[in-house]
C-alpha cells in the first residue's frame, strides 16, 4: 500500500519531466545552465543583456533556454554566451592562452569536440562565450561583436 500512495506523485512528476523534454526537442531550442552570481553581477549581466547585439557573426540572436537575461545565443548550433559565471580554474595557470579584441581580454580554452571557450578577464563580472566546433572557422568573428556590450556593461577590475 505504501507503494501505491508513492505513485501518484511519480507519475504527474515523470509525465511533466516527459512533457518539458518533449517540448525542448521539438522547438530545437538550445539549452544552458544559467548562473547563479551575486545580486551586484546579475544587474551588471542585466545591463549586458540589454546592450548585446541581435546578430553576431551575420546570426540572428536564438537565446536558449531556460530564459534568462544572464545568458544570450546567436545561430543554430548556437553561439552562446553566459555571464556571472564563475573564475574558471585555468586563469591561475600562467601558460593559459588568451587574446585580447577590442580592449576585452579573453581566455582562450579548447573544449572536447573542437568547442571553443572564452571568458572575460579583468571585468568586475566574468563573460563566457562558447563557440561551437561548427562555427570555429570563424575565428574572433563573434568576439569582435559581442566586445562593443561587454566593454560598455562590464566595467574593468576584479571580480569578486
């Protein structure tokens, strides 16, 4: 008997879980984990959101899901950009690779599958952006554009 009690709450919870991944698959929609950063970094991410452009590399913004002004995407497969993340650990290490575009600073990390990663260094609030293995043809391409809105909403400096 305890078990027929326990069923149904699985059930409305495995249907809804089944419904949502149903949806997100149909749509095509990317999706990100959003970050959780201090209130001072989520307005400043609030701020970037509002300035970042509508296309990068000649693609239309696709932001992903869930929803969120912390995190922004261009194209399919997306372009996609997170900000308020955390110090990724390779900034410590002194023979990471880095670029600078248009006054913001960048660190260059290759991912597994050919994916590129870049995130912001000293910014009052850290900026990642993931290229795809499919867009990396590109180059800076997409940080030549998004670099514009970040200098404008991220002030130079620390993070905390």
């Amino acid at each position: 008997m305890n078990l027929f009690r326990h069923r149904p709450v699985v059930l409305p919870s495995l249907a809804l879980l089944l419904a949502a991944v149903g949806c997100s698959s149909a749509d095509g929609a990317t999706s990100t984990a959003v970050p959780s950063p201090p209130a001072t970094v989520t307005e400043l991410c609030r701020n970037l959101d509002k300035a970042l452009p509508s296309t990068v590399d000649d693609l239309d913004r696709r932001d992903p899901s869930p929803a969120s002004a912390l995190t922004a995407g261009w194209g399919n497969p997306a372009i996609i950009l997170r900000c308020g993340v955390g110090r990724p650990a390779k900034m410590s290490d002194p023979e990471a690779d880095g670029v600078e575009v248009d006054g913001v600073g960048w660190l260059l990390e290759k991912q597994d599958g050919g994916a590129f990663r870049f995130t912001t260094t000293l910014r009052k609030a850290y900026v990642e952006v993931t290229i795809p293995e499919q867009r990396t043809g590109d180059g800076m391409a997409p940080l030549v554009d998004v670099a514009p809105a970040v200098k404008k909403a991220i002030p130079e400096g620390i993070a905390d």
